[in-house]
C-alpha cells in the first residue's frame, strides 16, 4: 500500500472516530478546521513513529504540519530514513 493511502486509512479512521464519515480531500483542513483535534495529532506522531520509523523527538513540527493528508505524506517522504523508504510514490 502507498504511504498516501496508508495515511488516508489511518486519518479516515480518526475523522470517523471523531463523528466525520464523509470523505475529505487531501488538501483539506483536518485540524485548523476542527475535524481533528490535539489527541489526534498525537496519534497521528505515534502512528508515523510506529509505521515510518521516523523520530520526532528530534525534529520541529507543529500541529500545522500534520493539517492536511498531503502535508503529512510530504512530512513522511522529507524525514523516513532511506532504509524504510516506499518505492510506491502514491
């Protein structure tokens, strides 16, 4: 599965956690419009860390840089170390 729809999954399944059913493009707001909020983000971090092997607790991120699915799969791509990177570039 590509990263990107690896992380639609996973957000889809937040949003509908969160009472948000219908699809949402991957340019879209998720937590500056309120469609997820702070615990989420934190599951999405534990989720890249998890999947990614990506470290955050050396990198600078906010809750904006995990604000959209295209955001996150850009966050993903600029920080997976070279030994976990995907060759699905979806």
């Amino acid at each position: 599965m590509s990263i990107r729809l690896t992380i639609r999954d996973f957000v889809s399944q937040r949003l509908a956690e969160h009472g948000h059913t219908e699809t949402i493009n991957d340019d879209a707001s998720l937590i500056l419009s309120g469609f997820l909020d702070s615990l989420a983000v934190v599951q999405i971090v534990v989720f890249l860390e998890q999947q990614y092997s990506i470290d955050l607790s050396d990198l600078y991120f906010d809750q904006t840089t995990f604000d959209t699915i295209d955001q996150i799969v850009e966050f993903i791509r600029e920080n997976q170390p070279a030994t976990n990177l995907s060759s699905d570039h979806g």
